[in-house]
C-alpha cells in the first residue's frame, strides 16, 4: 500500500508535470527503436526463447479450480500445461504429457479427479505428479523406477488468488520477480477478489503493438474523446518505471469532471467496493505494466487486467480479464466486454477496446512497408522505450543482433526508488518562493 507521503508526493508530481513545457531536466532522450522490432522473424523467436520462457506469466485464478482435485488446461505460452489444485491443497503446474509416450494425461479444459490418467495407456499420477499407477507392470524392467517418471512441474506461485507459471527453474521467486508492486497491489484485495469474467479475441498485429497502446496515455484525447478522456488528464500524467521493465502510470480526472459522476470505466455505484482501496485508486486512473505482457489499471471496484499473448509475429490472443469482489446474486461484472450473440464466444470487446485495437492490423500492414524505418518516443512515451530496454535485457543484450538492438539509455537513477522530478520540483519550488 502507498504511504500517506507517497501518495502526497504523486499528487504534487501530478500537478508538476502539467505545469512543464519539456521533459524533465536529465531525462535522456530517447533514441529512434528499430523498426523491425516489430517485423522481424528473428526477434520474435528470441521472445518467445527467452523472455516467455524465464518470465512469470498469469495462468489463472483459483476460481477456476476451486476445490482440490481440480484442474484446467493451460497453453498460453506455447507448451500444453496442466494446473491443478492438489489434493494437499497445493496449486502446482506441469507439463501435459504423460511420461510414457507423450500422451496429454488431461484432455479436457477443466475437471476434477483425485488422479490424473492418461488415456492412452492408463498411466496414473496423483496431482502432486507422482507416478502412481503403471498398467501390465510386470512387463516392464525389474528396475524400472517409478519415483523418477511423475509428471515433470512448471513453477508455480500466487499472488493473492491469482496463479502465475514460470518456465525457468531457475527465474527468482514471484514476489522478487513483482518488487515494490507487491507492496502497491496490497490495498487491491488479490487475496478476496473472484474471477467475474475471462475471455480471448484474436488480433491481426503483433503482441507489442496491441500492448503499447495500453502504455500511454499519448493517445487518449484521439482515440478515446468520449471513453476514457473524460477520466484522464493526459498532462498530469505521472510515469514510474520500476526494475525488471514493470512500470505504474497514476493519471487523475481533468479538472471539470467529477469522476464519481463519470461511468466510461467505472462499475454501477451499487458493485462492491474494495474498501481498502486508498485514495489515488478512487480518484485517479492507476494503470501498472507488469512485464512481459500484463496491463491493467486497477481501482476500488476491479482489477481487470489486458493480457497479450503472442500467437505468431503478426497475431495476438488478447485476453480480458475481470476480477472484483463478491458480487452476490447479481450479474458478474465483466469491465472489458459485453454481450455480442454474432461473436463465437457470445461476447465482444467493449467500446474502450474497441477503440484501441481498431488500427492494430492496419498499423501492423503499414509497418511491413518499406517506409516503417524506426520509432521515435516522447517522454510520455518512456514506459514503453523501458519495456523495449527490459526485452533486450531478458534475451541479453549480446544475443540481439545489433540492427535490432536499442540503446539502453533509461538508466537506474530513473527507475524506482529513484525519481529526479521530486528534486527538480522542490527546487522550482523553493526558487519561486
């Protein structure tokens, strides 16, 4: 949670930035990225090698398998992943595949068993993984050792409710991997909060080029004028950039709008409210990126994040995603989507969405022309020139051929604790005094 002098400093920073007329004194400025960042079979094939094989990765919720016994299928990231609720009580993740001949041992997107048998063979695991069961076993070698054929694990923690995999045994635990955000994340009820809705659109575009509209508020007053502007003063945009390419955007209403009055975003009055929430989450729009691919803001009513998942250079699962508290007998509140009977899974993206994934694919056309040469970012553009930065990082820096590198020029004097705006704002401050 955001101390009270935190919480007082964001608000100054807010009013500070709309006051400047040039990026912060030292901020570096940003060179052009390279074009292909976004067209390049090669750098695709090294994020899918490096940065969604050693990243945590949102899986699902506990919702989804409630009770112990329970399981779901999982295959967001390439593998087929199994995650079950253990009948200890323990939520763990494997691979879907039989250690016999590579059979999936579960078929079905969710179910509840007390062991997992694969229906090739019949070899049987208990949800801890463990080979349990092994047909015609006289057949097999004298020495043949069970112990060491159980189904091989994912890394698997939670935040709260929320279920995160992790491909690298040896990436740092989830509450390393979040940092300070952990600490932020505390007022917004992970631990209470229900899966109301989740569900998956295809995009014709490249996974970058959907996230980054949701890592900006550059935008907003042209894509957004009767959406998310009301709710967003673009100029008192306050940027945080945290280690490991995470990073918040806090941004308050414009002045004449009465935010409690504004429903673009916000849930009907009569939803549950997370009391916990502090005031920066009431009355301001407070977004967090948490790398690689996790955009949501979060508020007193939902945490409701964006997900993109790359399915090929130029395509993109995104998946919609809302949590919130109980909401008794009532309809589940789902932020992201609303009834559409022509769409195959009976919903379709809201109008906010709507309004941001509407030029992926002609952006995604346009950037294969041979006039797409290199992308120059503003300051308010930072957030995602550091995500590039934590790209680069995560393949390492000497794998990326150096046409497709970009300068890492964001350094920790600008990533959290760090902040030379307050400096800079104290000293205007006095200076004007």
């Amino acid at each position: 949670m955001l101390e009270p002098a935190e919480v007082e400093r964001i608000k100054a920073l807010m009013e500070w930035e709309a006051g400047r007329d040039a990026p912060p004194e030292g901020f570096p400025t940003l060179p052009d990225m390279p074009a292909a960042r976004y067209t390049s079979p090669e750098y695709y094939a090294l994020e899918q090698e490096h940065i969604f094989r050693k990243s945590w990765l949102f899986a699902g919720h506990l919702d989804e398998i409630p009770e112990p016994g329970c399981y779901m299928r999982w295959h967001n990231a390439g593998d087929p992943i199994v995650i079950v609720h253990g009948m200890d009580g323990v939520v763990r993740a494997f691979y879907n595949t039989c250690r016999h001949r590579g059979a999936p041992v579960v078929t079905e997107d969710r179910g509840k068993s007390s062991r997992l048998m694969c229906g090739y063979h019949n070899w049987t695991y208990k949800t801890d993984g463990t080979l349990v069961g092994v047909p015609e076993r006289q057949d097999f070698p004298p020495d043949f050792d069970m112990s060491c054929r159980g189904l091989l694990p994912v890394r698997c923690d939670m935040f709260g409710k929320v279920i995160f995999v992790n491909f690298d045994p040896d990436a740092p635990s989830l509450l390393d991997w979040l940092g300070p955000i952990a600490r932020e994340w505390d007022e917004f009820a992970f631990d209470r909060i229900r899966l109301a809705a989740r569900h998956s659109f295809e995009l014709n575009c490249n996974w970058k080029v959907a996230m980054e509209a949701n890592m900006e508020v550059y935008h907003v007053p042209f894509i957004h004028p009767t959406t998310v502007a009301p709710l967003v003063d673009s100029k008192r945009n306050l940027n945080t950039m945290y280690p490991g390419g995470h990073a918040r955007m806090i941004a308050p209403p414009p002045r004449q709008t009465d935010r409690e009055h504004v429903r673009a975003i916000d849930s009907p009055p009569e939803w549950q409210q997370i009391e916990t929430v502090g005031e920066l989450g009431r009355s301001c729009t407070q977004s967090y990126t948490l790398f690689p691919n996790w955009v949501s803001p979060l508020s007193n009513y939902f945490v409701p994040p964006l997900v993109f998942w790359p399915t090929s250079l130029t395509t993109t699962r995104l998946e919609l995603v809302t949590m919130a508290l109980d909401w008794g007998d009532g309809p589940a509140p789902d932020l992201w989507t609303v009834p559409e009977d022509s769409q195959p899974n009976g919903r379709q993206m809201s109008p906010i969405i709507l309004e941001d994934t509407q030029f992926g694919e002609a952006i995604q056309q346009s950037m294969q022309s041979a006039a797409f040469r290199s992308v120059p970012l503003s300051y308010q553009e930072a957030r995602i020139y550091s995500f590039h930065q934590a790209c680069d990082r995560m393949i390492g820096i000497d794998n990326v051929p150096e046409e497709l590198r970009i300068e890492q020029v964001i350094g920790e004097d600008w990533v959290w604790p760090n902040d030379p705006r307050t400096r800079q704002m104290l000293e205007e401050r006095q200076a004007a005094e």
